[in-house]
C-alpha cells in the first residue's frame, strides 16, 4: 500500500468553498481510479492544498498524477504540484474497528 501525499498553492484569496468546489468537479475521476483505495481533500484555510492518497501500488499513483494531470493544477492554480511517497505499514481505522498491517 502506498501513501502518495499531493501539496500544491492555490491563489491568494481563495475560500474554502472554491477548494471544495474544485474536488467535487474531480471526484467523480477519482471514483473511476480502480487502484485508489482513498482519497482526502485537505485545506489549510491560507493557500496550501494536500490530497493525501492510498494506492495499491507507486506505478498506479504514479500513471494518475502524469504531465497532463500537473498541467492543469499548473492551469488551475497556478502552482507546480510537489509529490511525496511512504509505503503504508499499518493502517488503524477506527470507523470499522480494524488495524491492517501492509
């Protein structure tokens, strides 16, 4: 399992409400990504924007965020997207009561 963390800026100014905005026009992609365990949408409120995925494997997150995926974040936002990999050890989902090791 692999944990892909996404950071890029958004524009000076923009609301939660347009982050928000933007994920629901994406996350019908995201849905269709049959190796993407999961997706967070995350905002600090200022500029910085994280997505912080769960893979099945580096290639599959690796094919989803190709040139043309960092060309429109480049578009949309006017940030070049930085990308970090972790190999996902042990997962505790207090939701359904579960502990997963990887």
């Amino acid at each position: 399992m692999i944990c892909e963390i996404v950071r890029f800026e958004v524009k000076p100014g923009t609301t939660r409400e347009e982050v928000l905005a933007d994920a629901r026009t994406v996350a019908e992609r995201w849905q269709s990504e049959k190796e993407l365990v999961r997706k967070h949408f995350l905002f600090d409120g200022d500029q910085d924007v994280r997505g912080v995925y769960f893979w099945h494997s580096r290639e599959a997150a690796d094919a989803a965020h190709n040139e043309v995926w960092r060309q429109r974040c480049k578009d949309v936002h006017g940030s070049t997207p930085t990308i970090e990999y972790f190999d996902t050890v042990m997962i505790v989902d207090n939701t359904d009561g579960s502990v997963t090791e990887y």
